[in-house]
C-alpha cells in the first residue's frame, strides 16, 4: 500500500484540470442542499470507495455532531438522519455502489427520494454526486497526502 502521492499536479500536464475542478465545485454555491447534507453524503462516497483521502476530508472539514458522523456507514438504523438525508444518502450509495443484478436507482428509489427532496434539490445533489465522481480517478490513482487538500499539495 502506497502511502505517498503518485501524481504530483495534474495540472502541470493538463490545466484543464484546474478549471474543472473550480467549475464542478460550485455545484452547490446557491447552498440549495445543506453543507451538512452534502458533507454526509461526500463521507459515505469516501467510505464507499475506501478511500481515506475522501473520507478525512470530510472529518476535517464536519459541521455536524460525532454521533451524526460517527453512524453515517449505518444510516439506514440510526436514528440521527432526517428523511431528506436518508434520500440523499440512498441514492448516493446507489450511484457509487454496482449493481451486477441490474440497474443502481430504480423508479422505486428516485420516487422515494423525490418525497423528500424538491426537484431543484434532486438536481443539484446529481450534480454533487457528479462532483464527487470528478475526483475519485484524481483521489483513487494519484494517491495524495491524506489530510492535506488538493490544492495544498498540488502547488508546482
């Protein structure tokens, strides 16, 4: 297991890089989802993909309560989510999880999720979910420093 990063700045090969990333970080700039409906779902992704630069930076960067925090790989029996959450956290772990027996977000899922949160909410927690798949290639294959931010390691 690699401990070091294996990309130094992807920016330095491909400044595109860069002005995706600022472009796909504003997903969420109007605050329609809350920060911490958002920080919820950007640790389960984390915790989903095993990826502990994911997940420690949403510890880091938490507004929200340790046991909140602390049961969000359990949220279906904890009693610390509100239905809009347990939407959001169902369809995140639906997008990010295969499902080798058919597709990831059923009618019966979206239609669920749609109960508790409006269509521009839907829309943009797709966007944040888009969001987070912009970096888990950079997160998963260039391995950077857990604890420290993109643009903190990434100066060259």
């Amino acid at each position: 297991m690699s401990t070091h990063p294996r990309i130094e700045n992807p920016v330095q090969h491909l400044p595109i890089v860069a002005e995706i990333a600022a472009a796909v970080n504003k997903v969420n700039a109007e605050g329609v989802l809350p920060k911490t409906l958002v920080s919820l779902v950007q640790l389960r992704v984390g915790q989903i993909l095993g990826s502990s630069y994911f997940t420690n930076r949403q510890l880091l960067d938490a507004e929200d309560t340790p046991e909140r925090i602390g049961t969000v790989a359990t949220w279906r029996t904890s009693p610390h989510f509100t239905e809009s959450e347990r939407a959001a956290l169902a369809l995140a772990e639906a997008v990010h999880t295969p499902n080798p027996a058919g597709e990831r977000v059923s009618d019966e899922l979206f239609d669920e999720a749609a109960k508790h949160l409006s269509d521009k909410e839907l829309v943009v927690l797709t966007a944040v979910l888009g969001q987070i798949g912009y970096f888990i290639p950079l997160a998963l294959i260039g391995n950077p420093k857990v604890g420290v931010s993109f643009a903190e390691q990434w100066t060259k």
